[in-house]
C-alpha cells in the first residue's frame, strides 16, 4: 500500500449543510492531531468555493467567531496545481516575493449535501488519482439523491414508501396536474423533500391538499427535483451505520425521538445539544428497543444496501418503523454521516479514534485495488484514420 504522511480534511462546500460540514471536519481534524504518524491538513472550502488552508483552520473556535470570514480572507486562498497534482493534490499560493505549496497524500472528506458529499468531490480526486475515505463517486451520487435511492430500492426489493418525484421544468409546465396526480395516487399525510439535500433541511410534511403546493415550491427552492412521498404513521425512527471495505460491520441500532411528526434540523443538531452529534441523550436509544429479529432484519438489509451499492468506509442508513404493524420501510443513505455518527460506534464498541484509523487503512486498501488495475487500451483506430475526412454537413 502506498505510504501517506500528509491527510487533508476537506470540510465547508457550496451547501445548506456548510455549517454541519464545519463541526465534522473539526472532529476528525482533532482526532488525526493525536496520531503522529500523520501530519493533517485542514482543508476549507468556503461559499464562494475557495481553497483556504492553514493550521488555524482546524479549531472550530476560529468558524464561531463572528469576524471569521474577515479572518480568512486575512489568510487567503490557494489554488490547486493542476500540472503537479498527480497521484497526491498539490495547492499553492502565491505571496509578494514567494510561492507557498502544500501536498497532499490522502483525502479526507468531511462535507455534507451537494457539491461534495454528492460524488463531485470524489470525481476530483479520481481524476488526480489520489486515495480517499469513504463512498465513492458512484454509490456517493446515488445515495445522496433520495429519488435513485427509491428506484434502488424497488430494484432490490427493499421495503420502501410509495413515491412520486418530479423536476422543477415538470412543476413549471404542469403544476395543477402534478398536484392532482400526488393528490390521487398518494396517501395522505406525505412529505415533500428537496431529493439532493440532508438534514432534514427544506421537508414538509403535509397532511391535506391546501397546504401541498406550497411544500413542493419550498422543496424546490433548494432543489431542482421534488420527491414527494407517503408518511409512516406510529413511527419510530431507527439508525444503522456501516463501516469497513471487505467485511463491512453494522453498528447496534439507534432509536430516536423527535419533538414532531419530522425529525427536525433543530432536533438533529440544535434542541439539548443535537441528537445526531450525539448529545442529546434523552432523544436517543442505543439499543433500540426492538425485537431481537427487528433488529437482525434491519442489520442484515443495511449490510445488503451497502455492498449492493459499492459503498465503502462509512455509511449509515436510516429506516421508518411502525410500531403497530411491526413493518419497516429503509429510507435516506447518507454516504458520510455526520462526526461519523461516532457516538454510535462507541456503543457499538468502536472508539472514534480505531474508526478514523480503519477508514484511513480501508482508503489505501481500495486504492492499491485502483491501481492494480489497468486504465489503458492499445488500439490501432487513430493510425487508420490517415487521409479520413470526417462527413459533415
């Protein structure tokens, strides 16, 4: 496997969940700083999508202070080597009389939604060849688009809620009868979601015809799809990570409980200290109190998802339970969750820092794969062209 010194952890992005991507990135940067093995680089991509790279980056004091992007522009941006970057990333920035380089042996990606937890990001480090933790491009792009993640389903047949998804030229051209469609074909209550973004961020849900059209214009004001499909009533909300690249593992399950019928944003990161950080206790069970069968069922269909979709590092999975009929209905993948669901893996008996180290070996492993294999065809095509001229009109 080839040797690494310098991990560069990318965090912030183009995305609703920038905010989220900050705290992810700092929780793993904070890790790598005690293994001194490595030397971590933190890697900010702000809004505007610039590079900034320093030491000062990796403290989540220097985002929480309120001139911090007066800070950053004080640092200023790099600019990544395309000429140099080969199988590593190089950025560099040019000062008055000197020019500043930075290389970078391994990716460590922290974003969260479009633009960097979608598959773009790991499209980059494919094209420089350069290893790195977590899903790739493909299983990156599926994963993070709820609608190819339903179609995926019913190709497995995995439970799943009934469904209808739309893209915003549809609702421009035929908003009433997408209304009426959703109206006759689904049952109510629905929920509305933008299909590119997590977090809960932009989702309704709608319990009658009048409150509809305007859950599908939010949803499509942070996306250009709508995905619109059937609650699960007496619900119970559960979680499965998977980590690992040849025999990946399942973590014990995670019941939560929210403050509505949506597990909400603030739920999630903000009410008693955010339920998917880890922090609100009161929100969550780990165990979940299922049966031991439920329990086996939702693991093992985690597991298939996972190896089916050719995810590998880390991933979790998120399922619908109903807790009178006893049916389960798996729901969102997120291909990088967020601080790597870390609170559950240490129930699950997995320290954050033997998890960070595996994700590391599981990079390089899959790489030494990439390479072993051969990217190049010898062909005679271009020699028979001689003379050809290509037929145009």
């Amino acid at each position: 496997m080839k040797d690494i010194k310098n991990i560069g952890v990318f965090f912030g992005g183009k995305s609703p969940e920038h905010d989220i991507s900050i705290i992810t990135g700092e929780l793993i940067i904070s890790v790598l700083k005690k293994m001194p093995e490595y030397k971590v680089i933190p890697v900010y991509l702000d809004k505007q999508e610039r590079f900034f790279i320093d030491e000062k980056l990796g403290s989540l004091s220097f985002f929480s202070a309120d001139n911090y992007q007066n800070k950053l522009n004080d640092l200023g941006a790099y600019n990544l080597d395309l000429d140099s970057s080969v199988n590593r990333l190089v950025f560099n920035k040019k000062g008055f009389l000197t020019k500043e380089v930075i290389k970078i042996d391994l990716a460590f990606p922290a974003f969260h939604g479009n633009l960097g937890e979608d598959g773009s990001i790991q499209g980059m480090f494919n094209i420089f060849n350069i290893p790195y933790v977590g899903c790739d491009l493909a299983s990156s792009g599926i994963a993070m688009n709820k609608i190819l993640t339903k179609i995926f389903y019913q190709g497995l047949k995995i439970p799943t809620t009934n469904f209808l998804s739309y893209s915003r030229s549809d609702w421009e051209e035929r908003k009433n009868s997408i209304l009426e469609e959703i109206k006759n074909s689904l049952k109510w209550p629905v929920f509305v979601k933008p299909p590119h973004l997590g977090s809960s961020i932009g989702i309704t849900k709608v319990n009658n015809f009048s409150e509809l059209e305007q859950a599908c214009e939010v949803a499509l004001h942070y996306d250009d799809q709508l995905l619109v499909e059937e609650s699960v009533e007496n619900l119970v909300d559960l979680t499965c990570a998977v980590r690992g690249y040849k025999n990946p593992q399942a973590s014990l399950l995670q019941e939560s409980s929210f403050s509505s019928d949506l597990f909400s944003y603030e739920d999630k990161y903000l009410s008693d200290g955010g339920a998917q950080l880890g922090q609100a206790e009161k929100k969550i069970i780990i165990p979940a109190n299922l049966n031991e069968s439920i329990t086996k069922n939702i693991q093992a269909t985690s597991l298939k998802i996972f190896k089916k979709l050719g995810c590998s590092g880390i991933a979790r999975f998120d399922f619908l339970y109903n807790k009178v009929s006893g049916e389960y209905f798996a729901n969102e993948i997120n291909p990088l969750p967020g601080t790597l669901y870390h609170h559950l893996w240490e129930k699950s008996g997995v320290s954050i820092d033997q998890l960070i180290k595996d994700l590391i070996k599981d990079a390089l492993i899959k790489q030494a794969e990439k390479d072993a294999s051969t990217h190049s065809f010898s062909s005679e095509v271009l020699g028979k062209l001689k003379g050809l001229k290509l037929a145009h009109k």
